[in-house]
C-alpha cells in the first residue's frame, strides 16, 4: 500500500524480454538498506516485486522487477526503455505519515494528456479518461496520477469524452516526472479506493430496486 507521495524519480537502465516477463532494471537514490527481496515499490502508478537488487557507485541501488504481458497492456510500461524516468515510492510501513491518499498500484486504465495551461505559477493539467472510469470522478475527490496523489479540480464532457482536471504545484512540477509531459502521452491511473466501493453500493442499490 502507498500514498501516493513520490520519494524518488529513478531511471530505467534497461529493458528485456525473457520467457514471456519482461524485466526491468531501474537505478534510484535510495540506500540499499531501504531495498529487499520481494519487496513492492510503486513504479509511476504500478505496484511491481523486486526479484534482484544491489548498491550503486553513487551510493544509491539498483532493482529489478518483471511485469506479466497483462500488465504490459494496461500501463505505461509497456513503452518503458532505457532511459525512461519513473515515479518511485517505496511501501508504507506501520507507523509511517499519510500525507496523501490510499493507493494500491493497481492501474484501472490509462488516460490521454489532452491539455497543460499555466496557471500562475501553476499547471492545470487535463486528461481525457475512459467513459467507465467517470462514475469514479467528482471534483475535490482523489486520483493517482503516474504514482502521485493528485485532487481533481474539474469533471466534465466535450465532444463525447469524458475527462477531469487536476492542478499541480510548482513542487510537485518539479520533483516528479508530470513537469515532462506533453499533450497526447498516455498516463497511468487509479481511482480511490473509497469512490469505488461507494459506485459499487450504488449499483446493487439500483438492482435491488
């Protein structure tokens, strides 16, 4: 489980397909204590398992992990390679601050970058979305966005698809992998855990009827 509160950007130093897996080395600034086997790490939004890890010269680690073709299919890793940034935070332990929201890793669909508008010193970022993820979006609600905790600002229809709207400080521009994207890149997403089993009442309510 994560909150959604990026700790590092790492770099992905390569890429390869092996027995229908494809792994993953990523490097980070994390101390190699911080790292063990089998341990999950948030990856821009996709919770992986570390199957191999070490120390780097720079005296941060290295990792790897390996995603299945399903997970390829539905997330941005499937156009991961070498040199590609990421979102990393690290599981939250017993104890451990939420500052954002409960996120889980599990991507439930990608969305399109349709607009970046300056705001001050801001950015109004807006993402066209699946009609199916809609139900789970209100305004002033919580949205994992490539691994971060982002509040939606907006929601709404325009010439048949559905999109919401968030804003992004000049911080969080800055220290995560949102301040290098441009219109048309496809962005991991997962709705709130609360938004959704909240939809799912409301469905078998509606049966019940």
């Amino acid at each position: 489980m994560f909150t959604g509160l990026v700790t590092d950007v790492g770099r992905v130093k390569s890429v390869e397909d092996i027995n229908g897996l494809r792994r993953v080395r990523v490097e980070g600034a994390y101390p190699v204590s911080a790292i063990q086997m089998g341990a999950s790490i948030e990856h821009s939004g996709v919770c992986l398992t570390v199957v191999e890890f070490g120390p780097t010269e720079s005296g941060g680690s290295w990792w790897v992990v390996e995603a299945i073709p399903e997970t390829l299919s539905r997330t941005t890793l499937g156009r991961w390679m070498a040199g590609s940034r990421v979102n990393l935070e690290l599981s939250l332990k017993i104890g451990d601050e939420l500052g954002g929201h409960l996120v889980y890793g599990h991507v439930d669909g990608l969305g399109i970058v349709r607009s970046i508008t300056p705001d001050g010193d801001s950015r109004r970022i807006k993402v066209e979305i699946a009609e199916p993820l809609a139900k789970f979006l209100a305004e002033k609600g919580s949205i994992c966005l490539d691994g971060v905790s982002l509040t939606v600002s907006a929601v709404g229809k325009s010439e048949g698809a559905d999109w919401f709207e968030v804003a992004i400080i000049p911080h969080t521009w800055q220290v995560t992998t949102l301040g290098a994207l441009t219109p048309g890149d496809r962005v991991n997403l997962e709705v709130d855990m609360l938004a959704r089993y909240v939809a799912r009442m409301l469905e078998w309510r509606q049966k019940a009827d």
